[in-house]
C-alpha cells in the first residue's frame, strides 16, 4: 500500500516536472544558451516542487507504461509551446536588430551572440540583450513563471492534448514575431530611407560625388541616434509581445 502511494506521488510529481522543464529549458531569461542546464535542470526541480503539492493530478491508480509515456510527452510538448511562444517575442528583438544593421550598413560588424550560440550583427546583441534586462526589471520572469502555474488550471494533465489551440498560439505568436520586429525597427527604417533617398537625390545632381565615403557615417550615426530615441518604444513592444504570448495561461 504504501509502495503504491509512493508509486502515485512520484507519477504526479514526473507530470508536472515533465511540463516545467520543458517551459524553462526554452523559457526567456531562463533558458538562455549561456545558462548552464544544470541551472535549468535545479530550477525546474525547484518549481516542480513548489508547484505539486498544488496543481499534481490525483491519480486512484498507477498508469500503464505506455499511458505514462504518452502523458509525460503531452506535458513536455505542452510546456515547451509556452516556452517558445514567449520565446518568439524575444526572437522580435533579434530579428529587429538584424533589420537595424542591413538598414545601418553595421551588418559586418558581427560578435557572438550568447543567447543565440552563433554569430550575430551587433544591434542584435544589443537588442536581445537589453529586452532581457528590461523583463528582469519589470519582473515579466515572475509572470512567465505565473502563466507556467496557471497553465495548469487551463490546461489540466490527463486531459485530451488541444493540439489545435497551441499550434494557433504559435503561428499567432510567430507571425507576431515580425510585426513586432519591424515596430521596433521602424524609426530605424525611417531614418535611414530618408538618408538614402536624399543621397540619392544629391548622387543625379552631382554625379562626382563620392556618395558612399559620405553617407555611410551619416547613415550609421542617425541609425544608432534613432536607435536610442526609439528604444523606449521598442522595449513597451517587446514587454506586450511576451504578455500576449502568456496571456492565453496568465489568465
């Protein structure tokens, strides 16, 4: 008897671990390339944990071994859609900043990117980088940590798997990902058209010109001026691009 209990508990505990870790190993902030797994693996023991004794499933029987198999994948695949729908906000970030430096001539000034794990024009960097600060200092971990919780009252273990509602959350959330990556960009954009347009202007008025000697200084430094100007903005359209993506479990 009491081997069956142990049996039920440790059941439980394996359902909502299985959607905790797969929500953090993608999660913003948390599942970030730089983070150790290990980090991940404890955090997500230590979310498991608080999240048991309040949202594990009661179980009058221990599963069958195939039963369990297909619930832990139900919970892993339901935890890693959370993840990565907040995830594509992010990837906002990055691809603006990508648009950024094909706009601002900054393209071959690429580092390695931490969050990413490859090569990366720089305004990516800054872009990924400062989003991640500014959700730690708005507290939006907290709240993706609170729409992993809630998920589970929206989405309850044992349940039929609504693959229909997360594959509408994704391709929302991804095609999201570049309207939001272009409102980030657009002061950018705009700049640097003008720029363009008026050398191009002054290119037919006076064909000795060396154009590109003198625009491309220009070019990158209204690109950065419009950066820091717009950047405000940018960083509300990333806070409610990772809001939306979690309002579906926030509640």
């Amino acid at each position: 008897m009491l081997g069956d209990a142990l049996v039920l508990e440790l059941t439980a505990a394996a359902l909502v671990f299985a959607r905790v870790g797969g929500c953090i190993m993608v999660l913003p902030a948390f599942g970030e390339a730089f983070v150790s797994p290990r980090i991940r693996l404890a955090l997500a023991l230590a979310v498991t944990l608080v999240l048991v004794p309040v949202v594990g499933v009661e179980l009058a029987r221990p599963l069958d071994d195939a039963m369990l198999l297909l619930a832990l994948l139900q919970e892993l695949l339901i935890g890693t859609a959370l993840g990565l729908a907040a995830r594509f906000a992010l990837a906002a970030m990055n691809l603006a900043g990508t648009v950024i430096a094909l706009q601002s001539a900054l393209s071959a000034a690429a580092f390695f990117d931490p969050h990413e794990g490859t090569q990366s024009a720089i305004t990516s960097n800054f872009l990924t980088t400062a989003g991640l600060t500014l959700l730690l200092v708005v507290d939006g971990h907290h709240y993706l940590l609170a729409g992993l919780a809630h998920s589970f009252a929206v989405t309850p273990q044992l349940t039929a798997y609504p693959a229909a509602d997360f594959a509408d959350l994704l391709i929302r959330a991804s095609t999201d990902l570049f309207v939001a990556a272009v409102r980030i960009a657009a002061p950018v954009i705009l700049v640097t058209t003008v720029i363009n347009l008026t050398f191009g202007f002054f290119s037919r008025l006076v064909p000795g010109i060396q154009v590109f000697f003198i625009a491309m200084p220009l070019q990158v430094l209204a690109a950065i001026g419009a950066l820091l100007v717009g950047f405000a903005a940018g960083g509300r359209v990333f806070l409610e691009g990772v809001q939306a993506s979690i309002a579906p479990f926030a509640g």
